[in-house]
C-alpha cells in the first residue's frame, strides 16, 4: 500500500529531486513500486511542511524507532459520493482497478520515508461504484499485505501499534476497538529494517506503478482527541518517548499534504491540537 517516494526539495525556484524508497503494495491495488513527491518548506516549531504525491499526515524522522502506536476513526466516503456501507475481504470482488473506483488508506508505520521498507498496519477504503467497502491489514514490504478476516466500518475506532523488540523481530497490531476485533502479525525478523521514520498517514494507494484515485472519504481524524484512546499518536525513537509534538523538539518532523502533479491539493493535515497528539486530515481532490 505504500510507495515509494521522490523528494523534491524546493528553494525559490529551484527544484531538486533525489529518490527515496517507500513500500509497495496490496494485491491487485497496491503493487508496483510506484513514487512519490515531497515538496519541503521552511520548518516552523520544529514542525517542516512538505507534500508528496501519495502521503498526508505526519511523519517525524530519526534513528533506532522501536515503537509507534496511534488511532483513527474510520471516515465515511463523503455524501456526495452516492456510497453505502459494505465491507468485505480482499478478493471477493472489491479490488477492481476501473476508473469508476476510488481508494484510502489509513496507516500508522515505521519506515518508508527515507528507506527501502515499510513496517505498517491500518485499514483500507474502497469506493467501487458507490459501495464503500473496508479492510484491516498489516504489511511488511517487500512482502505482500495480510488482511484480517473481520472487516472495519465506518464510525469504527482504529488503534495501531508497531513494535521492535530487542531480540530483534517486529510484530504490527491493528485493534477494531468499536467491535473488539484485533489482528497481529507474527515476530516478522527485523535486522533488514532501517526503523529511521515513524508515520501516521492518509494515502492514495498505488496500482501498475499509478497512484489511484483518491476516495473522498471528507475528513479522518486521528488521535485521543477524537478516539478517546489514551497514549495514541506516540512514538519511542532513539529512546525518547512522546507523543508528535515532544518527539517534534527533538527531531525532524514533516506536515505532509497531498497533492497532484500539478500541485493541486489533494489531502492536507491540520495542525497538531494543543496536547500535541492529534489532528485531522481533510479531501480537497481525487
């Protein structure tokens, strides 16, 4: 579900791209190593805005990640969209790829920003037709996705945890809390995992090596604020814990907004709310 990424560092008017890599994606919708952008500004409160071309929320970088949990509440596709609830598994007919059908991704990970994995668990949105269909998931990239055999819906409460260990494995958790579902990976071998980022994202996911269509899924929130679920949108990195703010003092962290190629707004994050833990991300465009 995750891609990799082209920076592209903006001063006056130059523009300077250099590649990243990102991970790749769910069957039949997310595969290919497609790439996105990010376009970075001046930082402000320890807080660098940036945009890529498949990725909005917030991403804070630096060295050892062994933990990263948040929550979000899965979003409706929006009114105007003409969907209804569904849900079902991957492969039972939701994963079409026609241009009628729209996609979101809703993730807490560790890595892909500036490495070659990503580490990574969430739900999926698809809006095929009208339907709105969900999926739990986590993912180890390069492998493939694993889905759960429960499905999320809308108004659902999301926690997500990633966690390293120091026998060196990784295990990534996703917990239906409205429902009391959950869905853990096993102790996956981590020593190939550069664990340099960790990230609490709304994307468009890839297919063919083509970002698709962004559903209009209005606006997701993230975070205690909304989820009501203690010690979310937290982070350990190098042995510091914190919510987004804290870790923001010490290292680098991004504001990412979504857009096209063109630069049209896609997706864009809110501030941080004022305990530094939570915000929303709003749909401009497809």
């Amino acid at each position: 579900m995750h891609i990799k990424a082209i920076t592209v560092s903006v001063f006056v008017a130059l523009i300077m791209v250099s590649t990243l890599v990102g991970a790749a994606g769910l069957p039949d919708v997310h595969s290919g190593n497609h790439r996105g952008v990010f376009l970075n500004d001046a930082a402000m409160l320890g807080i660098s805005s940036s945009a890529s071309l498949n990725w909005a929320g917030y991403v804070v970088t630096g060295n050892d990640v062994t933990y990263v949990t948040g929550s979000f509440v899965v979003p409706s596709v929006a009114v105007s969209s003409g969907a209804t609830a569904h849900t079902g598994l991957p492969g039972q007919g939701h994963h079409s790829t026609s241009s009628s059908t729209t996609y979101a991704a809703f993730w807490v990970g560790i890595d892909g920003y500036s490495s070659s994995t990503v580490e990574q668990a969430g739900v999926l949105m698809e809006d095929s037709g009208g339907v709105a269909s969900y999926s739990a998931w986590y993912e180890f990239y390069p492998a493939a996705p694993v889905y759960a055999s429960w499905s999320p819906q809308a108004g659902d409460l999301i926690s997500v945890t990633v966690q390293y260990y120091s026998n060196g494995t990784m295990v990534a958790t996703v917990t239906d809390i409205t429902t009391d579902n959950s869905f853990s990976s096993p102790y996956e071998p981590a020593s190939s995992y550069q664990r340099n980022s960790a990230e609490w994202i709304t994307e468009a996911p890839s297919s063919a090596r083509q970002i698709l269509p962004l559903a209009d899924f209005g606006k997701v929130y993230f975070g205690v604020d909304y989820t009501n679920i203690q010690n979310t949108n937290y982070a350990t990195i190098g042995g510091t814990y914190g919510s987004i703010a804290v870790l923001s003092s010490s290292f680098t962290t991004y504001s990412l907004s979504m857009v096209n190629r063109n630069g049209s707004l896609k997706a864009a994050p809110s501030s941080l709310s004022t305990d530094g833990t939570s915000f929303s991300v709003t749909w401009y465009s497809s």
